[in-house]
C-alpha cells in the first residue's frame, strides 16, 4: 500500500511538472526590443493588392487594424501625435508649415531641415523616446519626425537626420548597425519610410508607381524582419508597423483659389492645400472671416473657435485664425504662389476613408490573428509605453481600443 501511495505522488509530481513545462513553453519571452516603423501615406487597403507578402505575413502572424488619423491628416502632425500620445492641437506640431505668435520672425516648413531641428517647434509635447532615456531605456530614431532637434533637453541615443536622398533598405541597414552596437542596448527604434508617400503625391493611389512603392516599402519591412532573425532577435522583438494618414487623388482642376474669393492684400496663407490656414490682415479678421465661413462650393471655414470639437483642434497659440478644410479631391490655394503639380494628397477629414493609416502588430506581446475595430492613432502611445516598460506622460489615447491585442 505504502508503494502504491508513493507511486501516486510520483505520478502526480510528474504531472504537475508536465502542466509547468506547457505553461512556460506558451508563456511569451521577454521582448528586448520594440520597433516602431512608419510607411508614410500607407493606406490600409493597400495590403489587398497582392504587393505586401511581407506585410500580410506579419498580419497573418499577429493583429490588424485601421486607425482614424488625428486632425489635420498630415505627415508632421500625426506622426508627433503617435509617438506623444498628443493630438497636434496639444502637441504643437499643427501643420507641416505653421508660425508662432511668440517667434515671429520664424516659420516652420517640414522640408527645412534647419527648423526642423529647432526644438522650440517641439517642445510642447515630450516623446516617447525622452521618455524612455530618461528611465534608463536607450531609444533610436532613424529619420522619425522630430528627432533631429533636441527635446527638452534630451535626444535619442542613436538618431539620424533625414535623407530623401537614403533608401529604405539603407534606413533597415543603418538601423540594424545601431541594434548590432554591443555598447548600446536599445528598447525602443522608430524607423520611418517616406517611398509610398512620395509616389502616392506625385502620380496618385491607384497609379503604377505608386504601388511599385509599397512593394519597396514591404522589401524593406521584410529586410528589417531577415535582420532579426540573423541575429537570433526576432522572437523576442515586438514589431508595429504604422502609417501616419491615407492617400486621395487630387485632381489639378479642383482648385479653390481663395484670392478669387476675397481681395489679396486682406489676407495671408500659412498652408495651403486640403487644409489652409489663413492670417487676416490687421483690421480685416471680420472682413475675410464673413466671406469665407458661409457657405463655399467645395471647402467649409470656420474661425479658430469655431473649429468643431471632433477635430480636437483650435486652442493652440499656432493655429490661424481661419481654417479651411476642402472636401476630398480639392485644393485651396492662391494664385500667386503656383500651386503644386501633385496629384495625389491628404489633409482631409480623418473621418474620410482615403485618409485611414495602418496598423499591424507582431511580436511576443500580441495574439495571433486578431483584427481590431477602427481606433484613434493617439492610442499606439499607451500600448507602446506598456510594451517598452516605461511611464509615458498623461496623452489623449487609451490602451483599452487595443488591449485585445495582447496576451
């Protein structure tokens, strides 16, 4: 009898053993690192065009979304809302061309590098990767809007200026030579490519060289998962791949020209496009404002308070007094200068289809084959401070849209 009770307990030892070794075997490993990537003006419908084996694999293998852009749906804005959890009226970054009433004697264009790396135009808002350098997790940005200036006093361990000029496949390069640095153990990389924005502006969503950029753009995406997997990295690395807004056409002849509209020397144009904003001359706020805020074929203006509150947009210092939102495929402009020969843009409602960004998801932190409702990008913020292991700062977006995601 004696036997058979031992017997027992051995049996039941075993068992007890057996249920912890299927426990660890499905228990996810530890990330060491989180990457976050950027296919600017990638829409999610452009993984339904058979260009993306690489992209569908890391879908197939994890979770899929849509996201709804933050307002305006442009490239600086929205980017600095994904990696502060801020939408740009509380950001900072509220256009790709802006002016401060505070610096008047400057402007920021996102194509002049030299404001760029002002930080003055980003310090309204802290991202991610001062977060995490502060807490003692070495971050990395290749090209990510904003990291070239110098952040509240701090800049990512490894960063890189932006190139036009540098392919994708060089930015997985150089990204992957910071990974492979022994001196440096990085948490957190933000990697940024530019190809499927450009082509989509220069020849239009449904044009031939633009899906030949989604194609490049999922090469290297692919190029960057081969690297992990060399270096015995891949099964411990979350992955997200994002895109900061859509694409839509825009047709030349869809033109709005505000000068047509009201006299020229009563008004000025800070940005021009899908969205303008508009500086009255002194004495003239009333003038300008009454004309353009009824109703315009094609457009719809309101004065800076009168912005409504879905946009989350207005109480920032740097937005114009009057903006403008075109209604998709037009353009609002003046005369003088020439308007842009693009063919395709953004800056629509976010509301708008066209104007959805991607969202995928792979990596020891996420379930497999989970496809989530459409949610706000300011929600990748959370997810990514809980990734990373850190305290992000107080945001607009919420874990909970994405928490079905996660193991």
């Amino acid at each position: 009898m004696i036997i058979l009770y031992r017997l027992a307990a051995l049996l039941a030892a075993l068992w007890l053993t057996g249920c912890a070794t299927a426990g660890s075997e499905i228990s996810p490993p530890k990330a060491r690192l989180t990457i976050l990537v950027s296919i600017d003006g990638f829409r999610p419908d452009y993984l339904e065009r058979g260009l993306t084996p690489n992209l569908g694999e890391l879908a197939a293998g994890g979770v899929r979304g849509t996201m709804t852009p933050s307002f305006p749906s442009l490239t600086f804005p929205n980017h600095y809302a994904l990696i502060t959890g801020l939408r740009p009226d509380r950001n900072g970054v509220i256009a790709n061309t802006m002016e401060d009433p505070a610096w008047p004697e400057a402007t920021f264009k996102s194509s002049d590098s030299q404001a760029a790396a002002d930080g003055r135009w980003w310090e309204q808002a802290a991202p991610l990767w001062v977060s995490a350098e502060r807490q003692g997790i070495a971050a990395a940005s290749m090209m990510w809007p904003g990291s070239q200036a110098e952040i509240r006093g701090v800049r990512p361990s490894r960063w890189a200026r932006y190139d036009k000029a540098m392919t994708s496949d060089q930015r997985v390069d150089g990204l992957l030579a910071w990974i492979d640095d022994k001196t440096l153990k990085l948490g957190f990389a933000a990697l940024y490519f530019d190809v499927v924005d450009i082509e989509g502006h220069h020849h239009g969503p449904a044009s031939a060289e633009l899906n030949a950029g989604v194609g490049r753009a999922d090469a290297a995406v692919g190029r960057l998962v081969q690297g992990l997997k060399a270096r015995g990295l891949w099964e411990t690395t979350n992955l997200i791949v994002v895109s900061d807004h859509g694409m839509a056409d825009q047709p030349p002849d869809q033109t709005i020209w505000l000068d047509d509209l009201i006299a020229a020397d009563t008004f000025r144009v800070v940005m021009a496009g899908a969205l303008a904003g508009i500086q009255p001359a002194p004495g003239a706020q009333s003038q300008v404002a009454a004309v353009l805020t009824r109703p315009q074929p094609h457009m719809t203006c309101w004065e800076k308070a009168a912005i409504p509150a879905r946009f989350h947009y207005g109480r920032n210092r740097r937005v114009p007094p009057i903006v403008c939102l075109a209604d998709r495929g037009w353009y609002i402009t003046t005369r003088a200068p020439k308007r842009t020969t693009d063919v395709g843009t953004h800056g629509y409602d976010p509301a708008d289809p066209t104007m959805r960004a991607v969202f995928i998801a792979h990596g020891p932190a996420f379930k497999r084959g989970v496809v989530l409702p459409v949610f706000d990008n300011v929600d990748v913020y959370p997810l990514l401070t809980r990734l990373i292991g850190i305290k992000g700062e107080k945001g607009d977006g919420e874990l909970k849209p994405v928490k079905a995601a996660l193991r």
